[in-house]
C-alpha cells in the first residue's frame, strides 16, 4: 500500500507517524513543499509551541471551538489532550503545563516538537519529500495520480491524506492550494476569513500605552448577538492584540469590517466588579485623598497611563481636588472603565494564526477523516472547516484528527 500525505505541518507530521504505527509495512510519502517539517509548528506559541491544553474534560475541550466541535467529538476522545501529553513525553519531549493551562515543551522549542516527529521518520521507510510543490491530484480508479512539478512521472498512490493548512502564516508555505485539491477531487469549501487575529482601532491612544496589557477583562463586539470573551489583552500601538482579543476575532471572523464599516467594541476592564462595587471603591479613594490630584486618585485604580487617556478621551478635570470633582465626572470615569470604546477597522494581513473556514465538514466522516465524495481521501487539520480559540487548541485538533486519518488510511 502507497500513501501520500500532502502537508508537513501539524496533521501531516501526526497522520505520518500515525500510519506508520498502524502498518509498518505501508509505503509512506510525506510531501512538503518548504525545506524543511512543521514550519508553522516551530513557529507557533512565539517559537515555544504551545502543544495542546491542560483542559482534560472533552466537553469543556469542544467548547473551545467556534466552528467544528461536533465533528471533533470522535477525534477528540481518540486522542485526547490528556493522551497528546503523553505521547510527546514518551517520544522525548518533556512537556509543562502553566498556570492558564496551556501545554509546552520544557525546553520553550518549538524545534524539539517536530524533532520528535524527525526521530521517528529517520528509523522508518517513510519517504520525505522537501522542497516538493504538488501542481494537482486526480483519481484513476481506485488509486490517485499526483503530479510534482520539476517531475517527469506521476506519483501513483493508493490513499491521499491532505494536511496542507489554510491560508494562515503564508511564509510558512500555507498558501491554500489544498482547498483547490479538494476542489478538484469533488469538494466544496466554505467560507474562507483569517481568524485569531489582533484588531486595529481607528483611535490611535493605544499607541501611547502599547504593551500596557490585563490579566482579565470582558471585550464586547457590538455586532448581532453582542459576541463576547473574558481573558487577558494588552494594548498595541496600532489597537490591541492578546488571548481575549483572538477569541473574539474567532467570533466575528466573518465579519466585515473596515474604515467604511467600524466594529465598535467595548473593554470592560473590571468584569468581577460591577458598576455600583468601583463606585464605592472610587468613593472611597476620594474621602481618603480629597486633596489629591483627581487624575492621581483614578490611577490607584487604572494604570496612571491609562488614566491619564480617559482624562483626554473624557475631557475630565484631572487636576481638580478629587473632593472637587462632580458626580457627573466621575460617572463618565466608572462608565468607561466598564466598557472603553474602540472602533475596529481592520485586522492585519497575515497576521491571522488560522484560517476559519474550509473543508465542507458534512462532505467527511469525522470517524475516519475520510472523505465520504472521494474513497481513499482524507484530511486532517486547517484545511477542514475547524477552529479554535488560542491554547493549544488548533495543534490539539490537527494532533487528533491527524492520528485518526493516518490510522484509517492504512488500515
């Protein structure tokens, strides 16, 4: 039996080793067109590689995924996170778990993630192709006719894994020719927008605070639905960026917006607290300094820097007496803490770390990963319509459905 698998990133690496377990004896070609495996994967985490999460609970895991987390459900319990852990410390790469739950090598290297992967092939028969660019794919009976450019003859093989990725971090070579394999081979893609990206505001005071960043706060889309999410962000100097920020970009992917058409959301940066607990908080940080600079009392509260932006953006009297400023000010000041209004009009290109959208999922058993249009084809990874938030959660998808493509591929 001949494999092809197309795509040396994540799914691809994992649907290699996969059926390489599963049938020894199988002829495996792994097939990428960069010079080297798992590009993306090195990359990822800030080059730490954040390799799956320290959430066990499968329901809890799901959750996580704005689009695709029933079809992950057989994936995910295979192949749990729990099980994931296990396995890279088993093949040598010792793995921590932080305080929010994301998974990392010990070492902070992505390199020594995908080096695992390289061990294994280097003691195996699998055929590594790098620096190999797939032109097309087409199906000759049962088996597939892969032409490779710069190559005279076709690769003829019996199963095709396509674990090419979307259209994310296109320096890594995820350019998205696998939607057009899949095209080609009888499937339909859906909707294609970056996701897990950092917003740009039209406002520009992030700028002046860039690296300003909180451990917890609830950022609003004032969109149908009101999308939301609670976790850490920090200001950049052109919006903000962080883990609540590419959640709820994951939320409102495929969302327009731009100059012509803002997203206008809001910052609630004290989301335990409710408006009438910071009120008394204020209340009391004014009869304790009634002769202190208002701008001074407030920054007890926020950041000096960001006090000193809601006096600009409130036109408050921050160098009155707190004991002198009016109800009405300090109610601006309270209100805009609960909800600090940014107008959205864009994201960066290529800034994006998936691509939402993909693969029509009810066009792919999520047993098997293979496709129920084309027998002998499978898929694995971004190139399907799932995602998740930011975690470990996207590798912990490709991990999985890797694993259940290359296991059924060779059976």
């Amino acid at each position: 039996m001949k494999i092809a698998i197309i795509g040396g990133g994540a799914a691809g690496l994992m649907a290699t080793a996969s059926a390489l377990e599963t049938n020894p004896d199988a002829e495996v070609f792994l097939i990428e067109r960069n010079d080297g495996l798992g590009k993306k994967v090195i990359i990822s985490g800030g080059g730490r590689c954040n390799v799956t999460t320290g959430i066990h609970d499968i329901k809890t895991v799901l959750s996580k995924y704005p689009r695709g987390h029933k079809f992950l459900a057989t994936a995910m319990h295979s192949f749990p996170p729990a099980d994931v852990y296990k396995w890279f410390e088993f093949h040598g790469v010792p793995l921590k778990t932080q305080e929010d739950l994301r998974c990392f090598p010990v070492s902070n290297d992505g390199h020594d993630v995908v080096g695992a992967f390289e061990k294994i092939f280097a003691t195996s028969a699998v055929n590594i192709l790098l620096k190999t660019h797939v032109t097309a794919i087409a199906k000759l009976g049962e088996q597939f006719s892969i032409i490779l450019r710069d190559q005279t003859e076709p690769l003829i093989v019996d199963k095709v894994i396509l674990t090419t990725g979307g259209q994310a971090y296109r320096q890594t070579g995820s350019t998205g020719d696998g939607y057009a394999f899949a095209v080609g081979l009888g499937h339909s893609i859906t909707p294609l927008a970056p996701s897990l990206n950092a917003f740009f505001s039209k406002e520009t005071w992030p700028a002046d605070i860039s690296g300003l960043s909180f451990k917890k706060a609830t950022i609003t889309a004032n969109r149908t639905g009101k999308p939301n999410f609670t976790g850490p962000f920090l200001f950049t100097h052109k919006g903000v960026s962080g883990p609540a920020v590419f959640a709820l970009s994951s939320l409102v992917a495929f969302e327009k917006y731009d100059h012509n058409l803002p997203l206008n959301i809001t910052i609630d940066l004290f989301p335990d607290q409710s408006h009438e607990q910071l009120r008394a908080l204020l209340n009391k940080k004014i009869v304790g300094s009634p002769n202190r600079e208002f701008v001074n009392v407030i920054s007890s509260i926020i950041p000096k820097s960001l006090a000193d932006i809601a006096v600009n953006e409130l036109q408050l009297p921050g160098k009155r007496f707190s004991a002198e400023v009016g109800k009405k000010d300090m109610v601006a000041f309270l209100n805009w803490c609960k909800a600090v209004p940014l107008t959205i009009v864009g994201r960066g290109a290529g800034d994006e770390f998936v691509t939402a959208g993909g693969v029509n999922l009810h066009e792919v058993n999520p047993v098997t990963m293979e496709s129920l249009i084309t027998p002998g084809l499978f898929f694995a990874g971004e190139i399907l319509d799932v995602d998740g938030f930011t975690g470990g959660f996207n590798l912990q998808a490709s991990w999985a459905a890797g694993k259940l493509a290359g296991k059924h591929a060779t059976m």
